[in-house]
C-alpha cells in the first residue's frame, strides 16, 4: 500500500522536470523567445533557402509558454495534494482521475489506481475540501467511484453545531440534499455538515458541505440544501482512504 512518502518517490522526479521547465520558461520570457528563434533558425537553416516567418517563430513561443503554464498549473494541484495527504492521520493512495462520462459528470469517475496499488471495494475517496465519494469497482489498475453528488448516493451526515443526524443525498454536481431523523432539528443556514458516526460506508468527521438552506415544513421530514465543499466538477487527483465497512460485520 502507498504512503505518501512512496507516492513523493514515483512523481518527486516528475515536480523536478516541471521545475527545470518553469526555468527554461521564464529564461525565454526574459529574452523574449530569442534563444527559441534562434535554435529554430539553425535548425531549420540547412532545409529552407530563406529565414523562417517571424510569425511562425512566435507561435512556437506561445505554444511552449502555453505547455508551461499548465505545467505550473499542474505543480501547484500535486504539492496541495501532497500537503492535504501528508496531513492525514492513516495511509493513503494519491490517485489521479483519468475518466468521466459525458452523461454522468456528477455521477461517478474512474481512477488510474486499483488492485495493483492496494485499493479495495469501500474504501473512501476525498480531495482538499472534502468527501468526494466511495470506491464501488475495483480492476488490476483502475478503481471507479461513485461520487457523493450522484442521486443513488447517501451518505449518513450530522450537524457538527447540533449534532442532529440525518443522510445526504446527491442531486446535481455541487448540491446535494440532506432529510433529517428529527421531526424538528436544529439546524440553519451556514451549518457545516460533516459525515455521521452511525455511518456504516464513511468515516466519521469527514467535511461534506454547508447548509445553504432551510425547509422544516418538508414532508414528510425536514431537509436542507447543502453545498458541498469538494470540488466535484474540476477534480484531477484525489486522495483514497482505506476503510472496511461496518456492513461486513453485520
């Protein structure tokens, strides 16, 4: 099973090359693409009689400073990452998000981690923000999750002000509904709502989201709208965390 100290040794070389091409970058930002013109010049020099087009010669420039800022795009996701893992009180597995279907964005996603990496059916899956969901599937190299947001998920959910109980249901790709026991619970907008520790599928404590609403008068329980803290719809890495559900032991 991964630590993050294991994950830092796979892509610590990776941070290191996006290190090496953030310099190169702001070296032909300083000399505005002129070391790029001109190797492009030699090389190009013995196949062409005349000079290359200066407009040719910028658009390779853009298209490296382009390649650049994703790269620092990307660096700056990784060491969040890691600093979100490293705070962990259990091992984790960093993994990276590598398919979504068109017609169920808010539904589930599949993970470039499985089997292979010590994943395992149950265990849950969160990001910097938040729960993100639960590994439902689980192949050799791939893990899919069904997220929070997905209408089929509930996930048991207390008010941390209250601790009145209930369970979250998924609705659209950053809202989701809860339905509480109480006839009449304490609850109000701006509450934070975090998993419950009579859940049989999720750890205890695990932020989900803040109440965005209110309506005591729903039948035939209460419920709130909550806005979930995880970011659902721009998600690239998550972190999984192991769990064995209480289900197996009933």
């Amino acid at each position: 099973m991964f630590t993050v100290r294991r994950w830092w040794e796979r892509y610590g070389s990776r941070l290191m090359l996006i290190g090496l091409v953030l310099g190169l970058a702001l070296f032909i930002r300083r000399t505005q693409g002129a070391i790029v013109a001109e190797i492009y010049y030699q090389v190009m020099r013995p196949f062409e009689g005349n000079p290359p087009p200066e407009d040719l010669v910028d658009a390779k420039v853009k298209e490296l400073e382009a390649r650049v800022a994703e790269f620092e795009k990307e660096n700056v996701k990784l060491r969040e990452l890691l600093k979100y893992a490293q705070k962990q009180n259990q091992e984790t597995i960093a993994a990276p998000i590598v398919g979504r279907s068109v017609d169920h964005w808010w539904e589930q996603i599949l993970l470039g981690r499985g089997s292979n990496h010590g994943v395992r059916e149950g265990y849950i899956v969160t990001s910097p923000g938040g729960l993100v969901g639960r590994v439902v599937k689980v192949t050799p190299n791939t893990s899919r999750v069904l997220l929070i947001s997905d209408p089929t998920s509930k996930v048991g959910a207390k008010v941390t002000r209250s601790g009145d109980m209930g369970y979250i249901q998924g609705g659209t790709k950053e809202k989701a509904t809860m339905v509480f026991y109480e006839k009449v619970p304490s609850v109000k907008v701006g509450d934070t709502i975090v998993t419950s520790p009579a859940s049989y599928l999720f750890l205890s404590g695990i932020a989900i989201g803040k109440v965005e609403s209110v309506d005591l008068e729903k039948s035939p329980a209460p419920e709130v709208i909550i806005t979930l803290t995880a970011p659902i719809d721009f998600l690239e890495w998550v972190v999984i965390h192991p769990f064995n559900s209480k289900l197996k032991d009933k």
